[in-house]
C-alpha cells in the first residue's frame, strides 16, 4: 500500500512540479528570453543614465513575470487550434491544463505588480495600467472572434502593450509618473512597440511552399510581398525615431543602424524572388535577431 504522506508523496509532488520546467523549456526558452529582456531593459536603462542599482533584479524579474504572463495568455487562446495543428504542444497533449495556465497567470498578475510596487507608486501604478491593458488584451478587447479574424489589426493591438512595460520601465527607474517622463522616453517605448511588431510579422510571414492550412499568417493576408514591405515600414519608421526622436545622431548611430536596416532590406529583397530554399528561414530570423540588433546597438551608442 502507497503511503501518501510519505516520501512517496513528496516523490510525485516534484515529479508533478517538473511539468513546469518541461513548459518553460518548450514554451518560454529561457536563454532566448534572458538575453532578450535583459536588452530590452539594459536599453532603457542606458537611455536614462541609470547605473545599475538593485533596482535592476526587480525590474528583470517583474518584466519576465510580465512577458511569462503574456505567453500563457497565448496558450490559453490558442488552444483549440493547438488541438488541431499542434498536438504536441504542452497543453493539448495534456502536460498542464487550461487551469493551470490560468493559476499562472493570475500569480504572474500579483508578483509582477507587487515587485514594481515595492520600487515605489510610480513603478506600481504604471505596472497596474499595464496589467488592465493585458488583461482586456487577454480578453480580445471583448470583440471575440470578429476582431481575432482581423489578423494585423489584433496583432499590433497586442504588441501595444510593450510600449506600456516599456513605460513602467522608465518609471521604475526614473521615479516619475508615466505622465512627467522626458519625451525621449515616450518615443523609445514606440520604438520597442514597432520592434516587437516586426517580431511578430516577420515570424508569420512565409514562402507559398511554406504556408500550412488552418496556420494565418502575414503572408496569406498581405502576399509575400506585401508582408515583407510591412516589416520594412516599421523597421525603417523605427530607425527614423531613433535618429529624430530619441536623438541617436552619432556616427556610430547612422552607420550601425543604417546597416542593419539595408542587410534587413537585401534579405527581403532576397525572399521576395525565391520560391523555394532557405529565403524564408532567413527572412524569419533576421526579423526575430532584429530586436536583439537594435537594443544592443542602442546600449553600444550609449556606452561609447
């Protein structure tokens, strides 16, 4: 007979516990993660003239709390697709339920705004305008179906968000109310927004072999062609703020910058006239690694 409240319990506990490091491995890669956050908030940290106060540990962990939560939004909405195109994905094969990821999310909601409100009211305040927005975001804006059919229209409705996080950033660490920030720091939280779109666009954005049934995409909505423009257009109008509105004016700004947009460019260029191959694989991590280029460009400029 199995004794529950022996070490046999404990055993099955930790072994029930261990589905969230298989999630997090699947569904939330920590390196890419950690690497992308810590720029993203290294970048508004530079752009402040903050040093690295401990400050910088509340910061990291209330953002990546944050960006957890808005990845189990996803699993939750995007479940009944999963279903079908998906099985092996950590919910429909049954490795955690729908309640656990909403367990998740409600005590991502309370960490992530208790660790910004232990900064100060500012950061807390700030952090709480974000977590309303996720949430009605959470729920499709209460327009359901009608609105999640209108694929770029949702999507950088989402994406809207991080220029939010990006202002409780600067709020955490410049001690102000989101309404008194310097009006550089409101053109960088738009710069993060359209970085993340491009993220988000570029990554749906296929060659016609590559298109699944029942899988949107960017591609599908726009062409090819028209989603690569897209991209594009919000990769150039965000180098544009950077140089006009954030003020990054330096020889090393317009040469780094201007080079990362023309390679951005060619490789467009490049998947435009392919219809086969490897052009949509590249296409699709320029456009992930592009993000990660940008923030660490800012931080080099700052630092120089």
């Amino acid at each position: 007979m199995k004794r529950f409240n022996s070490n046999y319990s404990d055993r099955e506990y930790l072994k029930d516990r261990f589905k969230w490091v298989r999630f997090f491995i699947e569904r939330f890669d920590p390196i890419s993660h950690v690497l992308m956050i810590s720029l993203f908030i290294a970048g508004h940290i530079v752009l402040v003239k903050n040093d690295l106060s401990g400050n910088f540990v509340l910061i990291f962990l209330g953002t990546t709390i944050f960006f957890f939560k808005l990845r189990c939004f996803d699993e939750v909405k995007d479940l009944d697709l999963d279903m079908k195109i998906n099985p092996t994905r950590p919910l429909p094969r049954g490795l955690l339920s729908v309640f656990d990821m909403k367990d998740a999310i409600i005590l991502c909601l309370i960490f992530e705004n208790a660790i910004f409100y232990s900064i100060g009211l500012n950061a807390g305040v700030a952090m709480s305008i974000a977590s309303v927005y996720s949430l009605i975001m959470y729920k499709e804006f209460f327009l359901g179906d009608w609105f999640r059919d209108k694929l770029t229209s949702y999507a950088t409705a989402h994406t809207l968000v991080t220029i939010l996080l990006s202002l409780s950033v600067f709020s955490a660490l410049v001690n102000k109310p989101l309404y008194l920030l310097d009006k550089e720091l409101y053109f960088f939280s738009i710069i993060s927004w359209l970085l993340f779109n491009i993220f988000e666009l570029g990554r749906k954005t296929f060659l016609q072999s590559e298109e699944r049934d029942q899988v949107e995409s960017y591609s599908k909505v726009w062409g090819k062609g028209g989603a690569v423009i897209l991209v594009l257009v919000h990769a150039c109008i965000a180098e544009v703020i950077l140089a006009l509105g954030v003020g990054l004016t330096s020889f090393f700004a317009k040469v780094y910058f201007t080079s990362s947009f023309a390679i951005f460019t060619l490789i467009g260029v490049f998947f435009l006239f392919k219809k086969t191959g490897k052009s949509g694989a590249l296409f699709r991590g320029y456009s992930s690694f592009y993000i990660i280029l940008i923030y660490s460009g800012i931080i080099i400029e700052k630092l120089l």
